[in-house]
C-alpha cells in the first residue's frame, strides 16, 4: 500500500498552548482511519492541519504518493452558512466539482452527472432545486456531504459525519463512506465519537486524549488505555 | 416626455449616464459576495479613506486618482486581512480606518481651502464633475468586473459560500480575495465621484440585499442584483433632472424604495410556499 499522509511530530497549538502534541501517524491509500478522543482533545485541529487550513507550531504534516489538494473532499464539522445565503442545493453539490476542472470556466455534463449522482446517493437530489438555506439541519449535511463526495477523488476527509442525523440515516451515512472506500478505493478520514461505528468500519484508529495520541487498529484500540477509557464509559447490548 | 429626452443633449448627463451604469453594474456585482461575506460596510469606509486621500490631494494640488487609487486598494487589503485574522473584528476595523481618515481629510480641508463646494461634492457626488477620463474608467472596470464575474462565477460562489472547504479543496482562495479588494477598491474610488462617499454604500448593498429576498439561487441573487442597480440609476438620475434634486441620493433613494418593495414581495412568496407546503 502506497502511503498517502505523512504526519511526522505534528504540534498544534492555540496562543502558546498545545491542543495536540507530537502526532504520529501515516495514513496509507485506501485505508479508513476514524479520528476520535474526547471534546476539546483537537480533533478539528488536526482535520484543518491535514486539510492545511492550519499551519502545525512543529513538526509537519506531508502529502505522500502525489497526492493534491484537489483530489481532496472536505465535510466540514458546521458549515458556516447562514441561512439567507441565496444559494441553491445544486449549485452547492456542483462546487465540489471545482477542484477537478482545472482552468475550465464552466461545468461541463461530466460534472453535472457527478453532482446528480452524488446527490442521488445521499438521498437529496429531488431537493435540487431548492434553496439551501431552506433545508433542515440533516439535509443541509446530505447536501455537503454530497458536494464533499463531488471533490474527493482519492481522499476524503469527514468531520464528524452523522452529528445532526437519525440513527437510520447515520447508518446509511456509514454505508455510504464504506462502499465509497471499498469499491471506489478512496482514503477515508473521519472524525466521530461514535466509538461503536468506528470499531466496525475503521480498519486504523487514532484516538487523540491529552495531548498525546494513540494510534493503531480497532482491536488494539480496543486492548488498550485510552480504548478502555472511551468504551469503558460507551454501555451498549 | 421630451424633456426628458433633452437630457441626453447635454454632454455632461451623457457622460454622467455611461459612467454611472457601469459603476452601478460592477458594484451591484461585487455587492453580492461582499454583503454575504458580512463586508456591508467596507464601501462605507472605503469611500471615507478615499475622501481623506482626496483631501489631501487638493492640499498639495496632486492628481485625486492618482492619490486614492493606491491608497484605498490598500486600505481594503487591510481591511480584508484584519477581517481574517480575527484580532479585530472586522466592523470595528472598518469603523476604525473609516472615522480616522474622515477626521485627517476634515482636518485637511479646514487648513486649506475650507468646507467649499468640492468637498460638498466628494461627500454627496456630483454628476457635473464626471470627466471623460472618470467615464472611460468605469467603462473599463464594468467590463472587468463583469468579466471576472462571467468567467470565474463558479468559483466566486464558491469562495463566498464557504471559504475554507474551497481552501482545502485546492482552491487558490487569496487570489480571489485579493482581486475582490482590488476591484472593490477600484470601484468605490470611481463610484464616489458620482453618488459620493456617503452614498456609495447604498449601491453597494441596496441591490444584492433587495435580490436576495426574493432570489434563492446565487446565480439568480447576482442577475437580480445588477438588474436592480442598473434601472434604479437610471430611473434615479432621470428622477434628479426631471425634479431637479441631487443625483446621488435620489439614485439610493429609489434603491432602498425598491429593497422595500422586494422586502415585502419576499415575505408575500414565502407565506404563500408555505400554505402550499
């Protein structure tokens, strides 16, 4: 396996204080890495320093096998957009094709088709044509994650997935990012608190808690300190 | 109805008519992105930076362009990257540079030539004062804006819609921030010449404010906005001459009395979805 994300001592700090300290770890092409750890632990630090919106204070974070930003597909935890933003469900999905077009000015039928089948897949293309801002909380997330899903041609990066979703459309979230890593081989990082979902899809686990970071997989997750602390407290039949 | 014709007679209205069609075409454009990026108030203060630099110019007899072009491209850099780097929030930072350079332009007017005419005209426009070299200017950057608009829509929509995704999608978002401020800057200098600094605001913000009540689309939001700006200037400077007021502001005038009227057809359209829903 080629590796794809190189992040070698990464510290990452807010005025002076470190949020994560000396983040190891190497992401390999077509792997699924789930990101978890307690609130405030950075977890969307180190997605924006993956995503390089965030410069690391040492150490560093390197793209590997060829691998360019534009082949990179992004669902961000909240989207910042306000709701009278006039802005219309296709146009939001279409935007995730920008990356692909190079120079190009405008969409061709290929990025349409991809934006129709992306939103097909997440259930929301019959509200094309509305606006976004209309939406409710967990279609808004359908729509972004059906643009996220237009852009990400090798890796995708999704933080915090299913906040905002019912248990049965969290499900065919999972699904989805699976079918997406198994048949079409892209790379998944994802960040979620969903400990139970990140032990049945994740094949890697990087738990960040205190500042240091645990990584490994989902049976040494489950062996270990840090997986004993978060489980320990995660009751279920 | 002749009259009204007779207007067009006049080189300067000719002029005045030209030059304000395309500054109200390029900054109803701008308007869109720079209202949904919460930079309502940037033509504001940019237009009280370019009222300082045109005071200063008079003092010491230097050409106004040549003054305020450099100074308020980079007084809207400034603003732009204090709005990024949050240290400052972004209102306050606009407040901030917009009240100082009106103070030090006050100032300088009151050593030098006193409250005159000019500095009435920079405050509220003046069509009289529109010259061959403004017209030709804002000729060009309408068509700049409207080329960068049409060339580059997509990815203006997304920049504005959601900044860091473009960023971590391989978007090169600085470029377009910086050929925002640069085009803004360029436009509220023209601008003001002819609806003056206190008004280059209004169509600013009038025009993609009014559209966005009643369109849902970005790309709907921006026809709808230079459609607006383009018929309220020319309705507004035919309004001034045909009662003799000033053309600035009745040019924001019917732009607010429109954005009324937009406001409530909004309203109307949304209760009547919802009873369908």
């Amino acid at each position: 396996m080629r590796e794809l994300l190189i992040c070698k001592g990464a510290t990452f700090s807010y005025e002076g204080m470190a949020v994560i300290k000396e983040a190891d770890f190497t992401a390999f092409e077509g792997e699924y890495l789930c990101v978890t750890g307690e609130n405030g632990s950075g977890k969307s630090t180190l997605i924006k320093g993956i995503l390089g919106l965030k410069q690391p204070a040492a150490g560093k974070i390197e793209y590997a096998g060829g691998l360019k930003k534009r082949e990179i597909g992004y669902l961000p935890q909240q989207a910042a957009v306000k709701k009278d933003f006039p802005a219309g469900v296709l146009e939001v999905a279409l935007s995730g094709c920008l990356n692909g077009m190079g120079l190009r000015p405008f969409y061709n039928k290929a990025d349409k088709e991809r934006a129709r089948e992306c939103l097909e897949l997440m259930g929301v293309y019959r509200l094309k044509n509305r606006s976004f801002g209309e939406l409710s909380g967990g279609e808004q997330r359908r729509v972004l994650l059906a643009r996220a899903l237009c852009s990400a041609k090798r890796l995708l990066v999704l933080d915090e997935p299913v906040s905002g979703l019912d248990p049965s459309a969290s499900r065919e979230l999972y699904d989805t990012v699976k079918m997406l890593n198994e048949d079409r081989g892209i790379t998944i990082i994802m960040v979620t608190h969903d400990i139970d979902a990140a032990l049945t899809y994740a094949n890697k686990i990087l738990c960040l808690d205190c500042g240091k970071a645990f990584y490994g997989t989902p049976e040494e997750f489950s062996a270990s300190h840090e997986g004993k602390k978060l489980y320990g407290g995660h009751r279920h039949a | 109805m002749p009259d009204i014709l007779r207007m067009f007679s006049y080189p300067f209205m000719a002029r005045a008519f030209a030059a304000g069609v395309a500054v109200a075409l390029a900054s109803s454009l701008l308007g869109v992105s720079l209202v949904l990026k919460r930079y309502s108030m940037i033509g504001d203060g940019l237009s009280h930076v370019s009222f300082g630099c045109l005071a200063i110019a008079a003092a010491l007899n230097w050409s106004p362009l040549a003054v305020s072009l450099p100074v308020v491209t980079a007084s809207a850099f400034l603003l732009l990257r204090l709005n990024e780097s949050k240290r400052v929030y972004g209102d306050a930072a606009i407040a901030l540079i917009s009240t100082a350079s009106l103070a030090v332009g006050v100032i300088v007017v009151s050593l030098t030539t006193g409250m005159n005419v000019d500095v009435y005209n920079y405050m509220f426009g003046s069509i009289l004062s529109i010259t061959q070299t403004d017209m030709i200017l804002s000729i060009v950057i309408a068509v700049i804006v409207c080329g960068v608009f049409a060339l580059l829509f997509h990815r203006i929509f997304a920049v504005t819609f959601d900044e860091p995704f473009s960023k971590a999608t391989g978007l090169n978002t600085d470029v377009y921030n910086t050929l925002f401020a640069l085009l803004t800057a360029v436009t509220i200098v023209v601008g003001m010449r002819l609806v003056g600094a206190l008004l280059i605001s209004g169509i600013i913000i009038f025009p993609p404010l009014a559209a966005m009540r009643v369109a849902k689309t970005f790309r709907k939001a921006t026809v709808l906005s230079a459609i607006i700006s383009v018929i309220c200037f020319f309705a507004g400077l035919t309004m001034s001459f045909a009662l003799n007021l000033p053309a600035g502001a009745s040019v924001v005038a019917l732009n607010a009395a429109v954005f009324i009227i937009m406001f409530a057809a909004g309203l109307i359209s949304s209760a009547v979805m919802k009873r369908k829903v």
